[in-house]
DNA sequence: AATGAATGAGTATTCATTCAT
DNA sequence: GATGAATGAATACTCATTCAT
C-alpha cells in the first residue's frame, strides 16, 4: 500500500511539496486567527508577538517563519477578511433568485450581516489600513472593490431591466458598502436601538426609496416598506 | 509701573488668572496645532512627544504641564477637529435661508466640505478613538451627535413642513454624516474620479430622492436633478 | 560677580554651551571608559547594552543620547585608545635628546609601555574592527598612520644623520609598530618569559643590527647589545 | 552477497568503520570548507547556522551531528587552517636545499604566500580566537607554535653551522611570524603599494640584515640586497 | 513658566539548539 | 544518516514620563 501510494504520477516528491503546503497553510490559519482574536481585544499596536504567539499556542520564533514580520501578520489578517467576505457573499445572491433588485436586496443584507459577524475585523480594517506599506494598501483597495463587485453587477442588472433609473452604479454599490460598514463603525450608536434586521430594512428603503422606477415601485412594495 | 498694572478695578489676581488663562489656551492651542501636523504626517502612535515638542517648538516638558499625557493629547486633538466642526456648520446654515430642505443641502454640502478642510483629521477619528479612554470615548461620541445637531433638525424642520415624508431622522442624519465622512475614508477610490462639487450633488441627489415627496419635487429640482 | 561673569564677550549663552559641552564629553568618557572595562571581560559582541549601562551607571536609554548604537560606542572606544597613544608618544620622544636613533629607541620603549598599559584595548582594535563601517575603518586605519608619525620621523632623521642606510622608512616604522602590538596580541607567548624590558631591547637589537652603518654602531652599543 | 561483503579479513565491521569515517571525514571537510567561505564574507559572529547549513547544501541538524555546535565549527575551522600551514609549509622547505639560511629563506616566503592564499583565515584566526573556549585557545597556541617549527629549527641550523650570531631563536622566529601575518593583517595598508614578492625581501633583508654574522653576508648577498 | 537630561520598562526580531520523523 | 519545524532565551533600541534646575 504504501509502495503503491508512492507510485502515483505525482511521485513522492509531490506528495511531500503538497502536505509540506497544506501544513504550512493550516500554520498560517492558526497564527491568523489567533491574531484576529488578539487584535479585536487589544488592537494591532498593543499585540505584542508574545501575545500572539500566546494565544497562537505556537512560540514567538514560529510565527517568523510563516510571516515576514508583525505587519505582515496585519496585512495577512486583514486579507483574510476580506477574502471571507468574497467567499460568502457571492453564494448568498446566488440564491435569491433572478430579480436583480432581490438579488441586491439579499447581497446588502448579507453583507451587513457578514459585517456583524465581523464587527471587529471590520474596523480593523479601518484603523490598521494607514500602518500598511502602500503595496499592502494597495492590495487591500482592490480586494475591498473586487468585494463588493456582485453587489454592483447587481445594480447595473436593476438598470438594465429598467426597474432602477439611470444612476452612478459605482456610488451607489459605495454607498452600500458604506452603510453596512456603518453597522461596525458606529456601532455604539446604532446597536442599542436597532435589531440587524431593521437596521437592513431601514438602510435598504433609503436607498431604494429614491432609485426605483415608479411604475416598477408595486412589485418591490416589501422592500420599499 | 509694576503696581499700576497690579490695581486695575477687577484686581491683580484676576488679570494674572486671565492672562494666564490666555496663555494656557495659547500654549494648549500651539501644542494641538502642532499634534495635527505631527499625526497627519505619522499617524499617533508613530509620533513621538519629542517630535511633537519640536514641531511644537516647546520642550517635552512643558507638554505635560498642559496635558496629562500622549493620550490626553490625542482626545485634545480629537475633541479640537470636532469643536471646529460644530463652529463652522452652523454659521453655514444659517445663511442657507428658511427652506429647510435647502438648510440640509447646505449643510451637507458645507460639511463634505470641512471634512474636506480636515482629511486626515477625520480618518483619525476613526483610526485613533479606540486608543482613548472608555471616558473619552464617550466624549467623542456625545460629539459627533451634537456635531450633526443641526443636519438634524433641518430634516425634521423638513417633515414638520411636509416637504420630506415621515421617515428615521436619526438614520438618515446618521447616513448623511457617514457619506460626508467617505469622503475623507475613501478618498483613494472617489478622489480620481469626482470633484467636492459633484460628489455632493450626486449624494444629496441619492439622499433627498427617497425623501422628498412628489408633489414638493419641482420645488427641489435644483437638488435632484 | 555673577552679574560680572554674565556680560564677558561671550555672553551666558556661550557659558551654558560650554557647561553643556563639558557634561556631554565627561558623559561620553564615563561610557567609554566602561566600554572599555567591559569589553576587556567579554569582547564587543558580548557586551550588552545592560552590562554596558551598568558598569557604566547610567541607563540604557542615555547611551543612545551619546552614541548612536552599539557600534558607535565600538568606534569611539577604539579612537579613544588611539588617541591616547598619540597624545603619550610624542612627550615621551620629546624627552629624549635630539639623537635620532636615540629618539627611535625612545619611542619604541614607549610604544611597547602603551601597549602594555592597554593590552586589551590593542587587542580590541585588531579583533573589532571589521565590526565598524567601512567609514569607521577609515577613521581608524587614517590614526593608526598617524600614531606611528612621530616614530617615522626620528628614523628619517637617522637616515638624513647618516646613523642608518637607507631603507624603507615606512617598512621599518610598521615592523616596529607591529612587533610593539605584538607584545598585547602574543602576550600568551611573550609573557610568561620575557619583561618588558627584555623584550624592548632584544626587539630593538634586532631591529636596529641591521640598519645601524658599521662606523656609527660603536655609539649605539647600549642598544645594539 | 550481503554475506560474502561482510567475511573480509579485516572483518565486517572494521570496513563499516573505515566507511564511516571517509565519510565523516568528508562531511566534516564539507562542512569546515563552508565555514571558511561564509566566515570570510560575514565573520563568525555574523554567520548564523543556517546560513552555514545552506553553504554546505545540508541541513542544520545535520552540522549538530558532526559538531558539538558553532564554537566547535570556528574551533574546526581554525585548526583546519593552521594544519594547512603545516603540511604546506614542510615540503617547500626541503625542496630548499641544505643550507639553512636559505631553508629559513623559503620558509618565510612560503609562510608568507601561504597567508596570502588565506587572508581572511589569518586574520580569523585573531579575529575570534578569543570566542573559543581557554582549552580550544590552548589548542590553537600549540598548533602556532608547531606550525612555525620548521622556521625555528632551519634557524637554528643556521647558527650552529656559524652563519648567523648568537640570537634568541625562537623571538626572531616569532618576529618572521608576525611580519608574515603582518602581510594579513594590515594588508589595507601594504597590499596597494606592495608586491607580495617585493614584500617578502624587503622583510627578509631587513630580518637577516642584523643576523648574518659579516664573513658570511657575500654568500648571501641576494638574500641582503 | 520652562527646560531637557535621565530613566527603564517594553518589544520586535534573531538564531543556536533540539527532536520527532 | 538526514531533515527542517519548532523552540524560547537573548538583545538592541525606543519612547512616555519624571524631575532637578
């Protein structure tokens, strides 16, 4: 069996590179969320390596041999998120049919509640953006618009189905992005009074409200409240 | 000479207080001035109290005769960005004339642009606030809702009078402020593109469009393009 | 008096300069002088900043105000020693007559009585310096040169007196120079069998036998043996 | 097969041996040759074990097989070195011809070739003497001292065969040394100006100028300039 | 009021060494 | 024999804060 297992196309050699891969992945899963743990507690300044390694339960040595330094940690973390956001959002409009408006609707909501599920990730992002070098920077730019791309594609859908007047799909998917935001940054302010959901409801016949085409305005009637 | 200066009719005493309360507040001031160009250039937590005190042209020193310590510099800065926001918002809206709905749109407008006058300003508040104290977090807080005071109650003025229909005041005031706030957060994706100008209109159009019912629309034409 | 000492031409600004520059030399000599102590026991690479710190009784945080790293104390250690050399030769020549070969003698003695006085210090600046920067190489090999000068001189004198034939005055300068460091960096040899006297003059029989003409080696007998 | 490898005369086990200690014998060489290129371009200080293990192309657990640890690979490596000067330093001697005068001759020259074969292992070897062990720095005495054996006994020939006076064999032997070294160790100072060649009879006419008792200097008139 | 010399705790990073495989 | 992942102690350097003058 073994002999057999070491006779694959892929030869040994491979298998080794692949496993060698896969625990070098799994090491650098640990060490991250090990630091998004420590981050949301404490911030990035105040996490000393120790401390991460700490939570990491690996020493402080490893944590240099899976990442250049502790802004590489941060850079590693912030990706991280956001890459999250693009694996989930993508699935949840899938599955909210073939309106463009609903298939936006969903994307907001979801998107605010992938905010609440990482509040602290969220402003993170934030605060920790200006500590990057600008290559980081710049890698974080294009992952925060390549993000919000289905939300986007679904507006410019809307407008081409004509239930959605002419407007800048590129402001408005910001503005989006924004107010889901908004549900971690400002938090302290909205948290007491709304529920997630009517926070979504509330934000959603906002911007609808002004986009949606009169004589289409019936059919969204749940949404526009 | 020295005794005449010392028996004005309010007496001694109180002429040093108020010299001396003139001077704090100087001193107070030149030290803050020089924390914004500091933080703007290296963020807080790169700037040292020597460099602060160069910038400053004071000694380390003296800081602390004037503030308790780094942080108590940074919620001084925070607090002063804010103070400068709600002295200048007003005076803007009052000039604005009756119609409240056009109060809001100048208010808007005037408040892009002081976040305008102050980018880096207004990034730090977001980046730095979680470096403050629980206590001056909570200033800052009390803050930015009186900062909006008066967006507010133009938006109510506006229902009162039946120009805009019954939606969330506090919502949308909030909206308003955290677009106006994009600005300066996202500056790096809408400051290739768009001028203050046609940022403020573009928003104020999205804004007031679900807002503003029919029949006032021709009245506001002008807003909502 | 006091009043007095405040309006000499050069003003209490130039007094406090002078008061400044004092303390911050007598500050560098404190270090320095512990550098030295301490590298003796362990070598440079050894010698923390702690133990530097301690030994030299101040805080760790002050090296960095008088030095600009680990390496500068290494380079300032090593001028230092230099220095001192030049500053001790030259007096002892002076004091040697107006003979040149005498003169050489002289200076040779005191050569090899400097080493002895700073074995450690010798050893320091052949064993560290491929530590500093190529500058601070520069700085050293430049006083090395110079330290040696006033022996040079007295041998082309000799030269010029006829005492010695003609050979290579920067040859015979540096064999001199390095069978003087000779003493500190073989002294596991040397030591345990020759003085120092012992070893000055056999060195000097040795160097001089060759280079003494014939008719004027009755006159240098005493060193010739 | 494996039956008939193991019934040599010398026995199974004595052939694994002799194996294995070609082969660790070779390990030991590859390792050590590393050593000497790393060391040269860093300094031991400098060289971390990894960097060591890839020069060598193996892997650093496998240096820990071979050495008890990286003091054991400097001591290693200075040995090496001043064994080379041994075996490399006899034949050219006895290739001289049977005058002494003429061995010591080409003795220094070769012991100075030799150092220039080696600069930077010379200079190591004062370099970081200091960082061994007191029983690995008593090692390296011995070796010195063996190493210049030869030097020392063509010497002595010399003055039992009446062409050099009464001397202190083993100080001249110890100057011829240093001034070999010397050729390292300040070759900043000697290499632009000098000549290897032109450097080593000047030193030869220098050290055998007060040597050579008169009656016999026509002989060695080429040695003498 | 004002200075700036002095402190020393805090921290990112390196690297010799070990050991399970 | 050979690997290299993992360890964690060691250390240069920074900087907020104090205090004698």
């Amino acid at each position: 069996m073994e002999a057999m297992a070491r006779t694959t196309e892929t030869g040994p050699a491979a298998v080794d590179e692949a496993v060698r891969a896969v625990r070098v992945s799994s090491r650098r899963r640990q060490i991250l969320d090990a630091a998004v743990r420590v981050m949301q507690r404490t911030g990035f300044h105040q996490m000393s390596m120790q401390a991460l390694a700490d939570e990491a339960q690996v020493s402080v040595g490893l944590i240099y041999k899976y990442f250049g330094g502790k802004e590489d940690v941060l850079l590693g973390t912030i990706v991280g998120i956001l890459d999250a956001f693009q694996d989930m959002l993508e699935p949840a409009m899938a599955g909210a049919g073939d309106d463009p408006v609903e298939r936006f609707a969903a994307g907001f909501r979801r998107y605010v509640e992938i905010v609440d599920e990482n509040l602290d990730a969220v402003v993170l992002t934030y605060r920790e953006s200006r500590t990057l070098t600008p290559a980081g920077r710049a890698r974080i730019k294009e992952l925060e618009i390549s993000t919000a791309a289905p939300l986007r594609d679904a507006l410019a859908g809307a407008i081409r189905a004509g239930a959605v007047g002419e407007v800048d799909v590129d402001l408005v998917t910001f503005d989006a992005m924004m107010l889901a935001h908004a549900w971690a940054l400002k938090r302290w302010h909205f948290s007491p009074r709304w529920s997630l959901g009517d926070y979504c409801a509330a934000q959603l016949r906002l911007l609808l409200g002004g986009l949606i085409v009169p004589e289409h305005a019936p059919r969204y009637a749940h949404l526009l409240g």
